[in-house]
C-alpha cells in the first residue's frame, strides 16, 4: 500500500523528538514489509522550504516553517494526494492538530495521538499562545470524531476519551526501544558516591528545575551524590542560573545532546535516572534506562504513571521537592530493594520492542486502510511480567 503520513518534524530534522524517532521506527518497517511511505514535515535550518530527502526507504517532503506547520503541511500533503493515490493517510498528532479529517474527504485515516498539552503548555508558553493552541484542541473531538485513531499510552486515551472521542476507537499501541543497544554494558560500573541522571529536552513543562531543587537534601543524607542533565533546550540558561543560585555547581553538570552510545553508558553509570515532565505521551526514556537496570523515580503525572510502575522505580507526587528527595534517598540507601527494581527494571523494559510496536502499528494501518472506523485488537499483545515483589517501605523524609 501507499501511505502518507503528515507530522511536525522528521527524524532528520535536529529537533527531532521521541515521537519522530517513535514513528520512523513504525515507518521504516513498513517499507521493509513492501509498503510505500511518504511524509510531509516542516523544513528546518539549512534545508529548502521545498526539500526531499529520505530516511531507512521513507521519502521525506518538507514544506513551510515549523512554526505554522499546521498550515503548510496538510496544504504540501493534499497537493500530493492529488498527484498520486495514497491508502492511507496517518495524521501524527502531537502538537497542533492538522486537522486531515478536513483535507481529505475520500482517503481513509489513522490518527496516532501522542499527548494533548492542555493545562500544561501555561507552563511553556505565554497566556496567549497557550490559549490558542487550547482552541485547536479542542476542536479534536468534533473533527475527529469518526477516525480511528492510536494513543501510545493509557493515559493519552483516557484524555481523548475526557475529550469526548468515543472509547471504541481508540487503541493504544506503546512505544518500543532499541534492545540491542539499551542494555547493561559490561565492564561499565554504577558511580559511587551515587549518579543521578536526567535524558530530557530542556524545556520549561519537562521541570527539569526539581531534580536540581532536591538535590542539597539528597546530599545531606547520601554525600557526594552527583546530577548529570544531559539534553538541550532554550530552558538550560534558567537551569544554570538556578544551580548556581544553589550553590550547586560541582554536584550538577549539563552535557548538553549527547549521542546514543553516551547515552546508554550514562544509563549504566547511574543509580537511578529521574523525570519529573509535567506531561509526556510515554515516557520512552524511562524504558530506554530501564533496559539497563536503572530504575526510574516520575512524577505521577499523565504517561510517566504508563511507563513506570512501583516494581520497576517510585511514583512521586508532581512538584513535591521533599516527596522526590525522600524517594531518591530510600532508593540510594536501601541496596536490596535498588537491586529488586533493577531486575524488575530489565523485565519489564524487555516487553517492549520496535518490532511489536511496528507490527500492531502495520495491522491498525491495515485495518484504517480498508475502511475499518472500529479498529479490532491486534493479533500481537504484550505480556504483563511476573515482577520479583517486596513489602513496600514509606519514603525517608530529608
């Protein structure tokens, strides 16, 4: 079949995220099983506004600035339709809405939902873009309200479902990782005094601020406990300002992007890696360091309570510095429960793959594709693990 797929970014662009990283791992394998795929993104620095390129077979069309994306790209994707005939068209909602239930009249579609800002983008944004980008929301249920569309957590379907989308068309496909590369390294050794660390792009609504505002009171009880923040973003100067208000600026230390390979070590290296996001759609970071045995200590926030679980690292309340803080220090002090979510860790990462999460992706694109506005479950499902239990224990308060 010929598929052609709408989304902000591409996987080339260098602000690509999880979730072109997520749908490209989708769209790769496709091609692999003799589909055709195109997608239409935003150009970025130092490409055409009119540029072509490919990635693993996926042909790439860019048009517009990202910026007014949810103009440009569904006006470059219809221009396409009218030249060629596609079976599928899968609109990737995870910014504005490009609305393709409105652009295409006679073409099936497949919505895959990452995750609906809502509230949080006050926390990114000023009043009036937020508002804004809230208008466009919520015109989701009434322009969607006939497609079937994928979320890739529980969380993200029950927002939808809030939204008003009808529970029997939307499925929830999860998000995969690369288990070759994301795994314990031999000869690579956790720190001692203890390593912290944060994978995540630097922007306001990721509160990358509270693993740093907890970490004098960590200290205090596990001395020399370090924090590594590796990733970029436009938040990093106030980041910066805030250690050095804190006095914190041998115990923190800011990588900036770093690439896969460092990024595994820095997994492997670390006691326990933290994220404290406001929102996400996953949590696919969690899962990458969790295939290295690290467990994860989240906020309990929408997608982070998806991807980890009491078994596997600690849920804390968002915005709680002292409840993050205890919860790191329980960790770092009890030894025997840090190397039970460790195993935990590793089993539960192990129920996620590219090639599951591409084969139930291919079965509902398949579905979509012939007419289908109720999906069916697809054949492949995940096991849930049998984890190595204990009695839980309260936080230590710092």
């Amino acid at each position: 079949m010929n598929f052609l797929v709408l989304n902000w970014r591409d996987v080339l662009s260098p602000q690509a995220g999880g979730s072109e990283f997520q749908l490209q791992e989708i769209l790769q394998r496709a091609v692999a099983a003799g589909h055709q795929v195109t997608m239409v993104a935003s150009h970025f620095a130092g490409c055409h506004s009119e540029d072509r390129a490919e990635a693993d077979g996926v042909s790439i069309v860019r048009s517009g600035n990202w910026r007014v994306a949810n103009y440009t790209i569904p006006r470059a994707a219809r221009k396409l339709a009218e030249q060629q005939h596609f079976d599928l068209v899968v609109d990737a909602l995870t910014k504005l809405p490009f609305f393709a239930p409105l652009w295409f009249r006679e073409t099936p579609i497949l919505g895959i939902a990452y995750h609906l800002f809502g509230a949080t983008l006050f926390k990114e944004t000023d009043p009036l873009q937020a508002l804004y980008c809230l208008g466009f929301e919520a015109l989701i249920p009434r322009v969607y309200r006939r497609t079937p569309l994928i979320a890739i957590s529980e969380s993200t379907r029950s927002v939808l479902i809030g939204r008003g989308i009808p529970a029997e068309q939307i499925q929830v496909v999860h998000c995969g990782h690369d288990a070759e590369r994301y795994r314990p390294l031999p000869g690579v050794r956790r720190e001692d005094p203890p390593l912290l660390i944060v994978v995540s792009r630097l922007k306001r609504y990721k509160c990358v601020d509270h693993p740093i505002r907890a970490l004098p009171a960590i200290r205090a009880r596990v001395p020399g406990t370090r924090l590594v923040i590796a990733g970029s973003g436009d938040d990093r100067p106030r980041l910066e300002a805030l250690t050095k208000n804190l006095g914190l600026e041998e115990a923190v230390q800011f990588l900036g992007h770093v690439s896969e390979p460092e990024k595994v070590e820095l997994y492997c290296r670390a006691r326990l890696f933290i994220n404290t996001s406001h929102k996400e759609g996953w949590g696919l970071t969690s899962i990458e360091a969790n295939a290295c045995g690290t467990p994860v200590v989240a906020a309990d926030r929408p997608g982070l309570r998806d991807s980890v679980r009491k078994e596997t690292g600690a849920l804390v309340p968002w915005g709680d510095i002292n409840e993050l803080a205890g919860a790191v220090i329980r960790l770092l002090e009890d030894k025997a429960q840090w190397r039970r979510l460790s195993r935990n860790a590793i089993q539960w990462a192990a129920r996620f793959s590219w090639d599951l999460c591409a084969a139930q992706m291919l079965d509902y694109m398949e579905q979509a594709a012939a007419g289908a506005r109720v999906l069916e479950p697809a054949a492949l499902q995940q096991d849930e693990p049998d984890f190595e239990s204990s009695a839980p224990k309260p936080a230590v308060q710092p």
